[in-house]
C-alpha cells in the first residue's frame, strides 16, 4: 500500500484510500477483531471528511510527501518490533494531519 501511495500521479481521494487501508491492515495484524472492526468503521465514515480537509490544505503534495515519510516510519517501527515508537508516529502522524487541517480550514465551514 505504501508503494502505491508514492505514485505521484496518484490523486488525493486515492492516497486517502490506501491511508485508511494502512491503518486497518495494521489493526488486523495486531489480532484484535474487534479494534479491526473499530478501524473499518472509521475509515469508512471520515472518507468525505478527509478529502474536505484535503481540499482545504493550500499544498496537498507538500503534505502527501510528509504523510508518505511518517508512514514509512510507522512500518519502521513495526518491523523492528517497536510497538511503543509505531504507537507514538501513529499519533503524531493523526494529530499532525489534523492540526494542518484545522489550521487551513473555514472557520465557517
């Protein structure tokens, strides 16, 4: 999926998708049905708010660059077995993305 996700023709509703299918591939590696079931269910009803906050950012590739690295470095974390450090780039990556959004959004939207 991250592969994919560094097509650079690769539009912004499409990197979404694979975004959110990153994070429920890595709930569903984890083994717990019912947090994979938790991730599928976000994923599907943030879809039309990601790409509205998508939309709202002044340089969407700028961000898909940064999003693509701190993906790269969650997976990272996970392979070397480090839960603790994938857990907290899961974070920053989430808090980070929204904090860009909130920051460039309409406040009267």
């Amino acid at each position: 999926m991250l592969d994919r996700m560094d097509d650079p023709g690769l539009d912004a509703a499409a990197f979404h998708q694979l975004d959110a299918d990153f994070y429920v591939a890595l709930t569903a590696a984890a083994g717990n049905a019912v947090n994979t079931a938790v991730m599928t269910a976000l994923r599907d009803a943030l879809h039309t708010t990601v790409l509205d906050a998508v939309a709202a950012l002044p340089d969407w590739d700028r961000t898909a660059v940064r999003l693509r690295r701190e993906h790269r470095g969650v997976l990272r974390a996970i392979r070397a077995g480090d839960g603790d450090t994938a857990a907290k780039r899961v974070t920053r990556h989430v808090e980070g993305f929204h904090r860009e959004w909130t920051r460039h959004a309409d406040p009267a939207g």
